[in-house]
C-alpha cells in the first residue's frame, strides 16, 4: 500500500485543485448575462458584413495530424537512441519498419494537400496552341473600335 500512496496523494492533489477552480470561478464570475453587443461578432472595430466559416479547413486538420505522427515519433525514437547498444540488429530492422510507416503516412497527408498554403490551384481551360492559324483566327475575331485603322 506504501507504493500507491504517492499516486493516491497525487489523484487527490488534481481533484482538489479542479474542484477548487471550478467553485472559485463560479463564485468570482460576474453574475449578469452579457448583452446582445457584446455577444456580436467584432474584428479589429469593424462589425463584419458576412458570417464567419463554422468549419475548420481540412488543412487545419492534417497539419495537426503531421504535429501528432512527428511527436509520436520522437517519444518511441529517444528510448531507442539510448538503449541502441543493447538492442542490436532487431532493434535496427524494427527502427527502420518504424520510420517506413511514419514516413508513409507523411506521404499521405502530403498526397492530400497538406502542407499546401493558399487557395486551392484548378486547372483552367488556357489559349489553344500558339500557331500562325490560331493567331490568325483570334486576331480576326477581335471587333474593331471606332477610329482604328483596318
């Protein structure tokens, strides 16, 4: 039971102290209801004239997604840098299928866009082939302006 007591003691700390900010706020919040002015939407003093997105752009999403295999990948690659001495060559080959699936799933998010800023890129129809023909054809379907030369 000794060695359960520091968690134990740890638990009640953290209940303790959520317990605590919880009953502190609600007793130091100010009781009014807010306004209808003051629950408007405001951006650097300008009432805004459209409604903001409600949804996150995906790309917010698989950035996070990349934070997340990035971390993951340090806290499993530290306990292995220090014990690589001991672990010898099946701690190598399992590093190394380790680094192959996370560097997989970084393909993946790069595949769906995910460290493309900016707008989205669509192709659009261009000019055909520049050749006499067609420079000739879009010449000649331009109208003339009053006052130009023929």
């Amino acid at each position: 039971m000794d060695q359960y007591l520091p968690i134990l003691l740890l638990g009640f700390l953290g209940l303790a102290f959520t317990v605590f900010s919880l009953v502190s706020s609600s007793m130091l919040a100010p009781r009014k209801k807010p306004t209808l002015a003051k629950l408007a939407p405001y951006e650097c003093g300008i009432v805004p004239n459209r409604e903001p997105p409600q949804r996150f752009p995906v790309r917010f999403y698989l950035v996070s997604m990349i934070f997340i295999i990035f971390d993951i990948e340090i806290v499993f690659l530290y306990p292995w840098a220090i014990v690589f001495h001991q672990i010898a060559t099946f701690g190598l080959i399992e590093v190394i299928v380790f680094a192959a699936v996370v560097f997989v799933s970084f393909l993946y998010l790069i595949s769906n866009g995910a460290l493309t800023w900016g707008p989205p890129k669509t192709l659009q129809s261009g000019m055909p082939l520049r050749t006499s023909d067609s420079t000739i054809s879009r010449i000649s379907a331009e109208p003339r302006r009053p006052g130009q030369a023929a």
